[in-house]
C-alpha cells in the first residue's frame, strides 16, 4: 500500500515478511489527523496480513523523527468536542500499536517531541542513534502528555516521566532514553543504526509467526484497560486546550 497525500505521507514497503512503514511530514515530521487515522487504519490492516511477520516504524528525512501532533490543528481547537476528537488521534495509533498481533520495531533517527516520543515508547523494541533526544514539552503550554503517559510510563516508569514532564524544557538524551528502558540500543549514526536493524529484523521474521504473536500479547498484559483509559485522557487533553492559560501560551509560542 502506498498513499502521498497534501496531508503528510504513509508508505508501506512488504519485503521477507517485513513490513516496513514509513510516514512523513514537512513540518517535522508532525502528524495531522489525517495521517494518524491513516497510520491506526494501516496497522490494523497489517496486523491481519498473513504475509507480514514483523513491522518496522519509521519516518522520513534525516531531521527528527517525529514532532508530535499537528500545532496549526491544536490551534485550531475551538469546543470540547473538537478537542477529544484531535487528542483522540494519538490514543488510537497507540492503542493500535498495542492490539497489533505483529511486533513493532521503531528506527528512530533523530528527535522526538511529544506523540513522537509516545510512539518510540509504543515500539516493542527501538533502535536509536545518539541524535535521538526526547522531550516532553506538553506542560509548558498548558496541557500535558496525558494520551501518551501509559505508553511511556510503561517503558520508562513513573520517576522517569516525571523527570520528563516537570522539566518540559529539558530534552533528554538518547542515553537516558536507553538507560531508562525506552531504547534497546543506540548507535552513533543512521548507518550503523540501519545495519544493525536489518541483521535483527532479518532473524527475527524467520522465527514462528506465532510464537512471535503470543509474544506480543505478553509484553502488553495489563493494559487491556486502554481503549477507555486513552479517550478519557483525551477529553482531559481536549478540555485544557481551551483554557485562556493554553490558548494565551499557544499564542506566544506561535509568535
């Protein structure tokens, strides 16, 4: 499958049982709703292809890896329900992410903001280089990270999401990210990361499909809550994004 839109793009290559899905955005590598609903749709679609073993997640370019949501949408937010609605994006690629019976292996090439890092931390297993800083800057404007928060805490723990969130203008190192469990492995550049990605990726799709989905559904036991739990968190999102505190920070940040 292979979409190019106006609205940022989604590729899906298909090669040995690796499906290999690529999304992009000039804006960082931000994601518009549009492109959130395509990415949810497109691993659900995989996540039912017999053909397909193992999924690797990536972005496009060589900037960062992924800027969040889309900060002209945010913006744009004007009632409760337009709000739920747009935080509501993030929460179902995670969510699918998490339901997929195929493993997902992140390339994460550069910086990552906000929803970015909540998809390194939805990986099952992350390569990074040494440029792959996060943060998570959601409270410097009035919100928080409250969709993405599971899925990083599930990978970092609660003390290291505090270190991220309260000091929301301090990015993190790829180094932290890896001590801390969000990253299995870093490398020094995107060649030896792609190196290192192809030998892993290239013995794991050869394991039993099975055992490798059975896998998958030990890694995400306890979070079976999740589908209520990330809408409830998005209406939170959704209702600070129209306090005068929010819109006045957002202002100033456009500015």
């Amino acid at each position: 499958m292979i979409t190019d839109r106006e609205n940022g793009s989604l590729y899906t290559t298909i090669l040995n049982k690796i499906a290999t899905v690529e999304f992009g955005h000039p804006a960082s590598n931000s994601f518009p709703s549009e492109l959130l609903e395509r990415l949810t749709d497109e691993l659900n679609a995989l996540s039912k292809n017999d053909e397909v073993s193992l999924i690797v997640l990536k972005s496009q370019g060589e900037g960062a890896f992924c800027a969040g949501a889309s900060f002209d949408e945010l913006l744009a937010v004007s009632t409760l329900k337009e709000g739920a609605k747009f935080f509501s994006g993030f929460a179902n690629v995670i969510n699918a992410m998490r339901k997929c019976s195929k493993l997902i292996i992140g390339r994460i090439h550069g910086k990552a903001v906000g929803g970015g890092v909540g998809l390194a931390s939805a990986c099952d297993y992350a390569f990074a280089t040494v440029g792959s800083s996060v943060k998570l800057s959601e409270l410097a404007i009035g919100i928080g990270p409250f969709v993405i928060e599971p899925a990083v805490s599930r990978k970092v723990g609660k003390g290291a999401l505090a270190e991220m969130t309260l000091a929301a203008h301090e990015w993190k190192t790829a180094y932290w990210a890896q001590e801390k469990g969000m990253f299995a492995k870093v490398f020094e550049t995107t060649e030896e990361l792609d190196k290192e990605l192809e030998i892993f990726t290239s013995k794991l799709a050869k394991y039993n499909p099975e055992a490798l989905s059975e896998m998958k559904k030990v890694l995400w036991e306890g979070t079976e809550k999740w589908d209520a739990l990330l809408m409830e968190r998005a209406a939170i999102s959704g209702k600070l994004v129209l306090s005068d505190f929010t819109k006045n920070a957002l202002n100033q940040f456009k500015k």
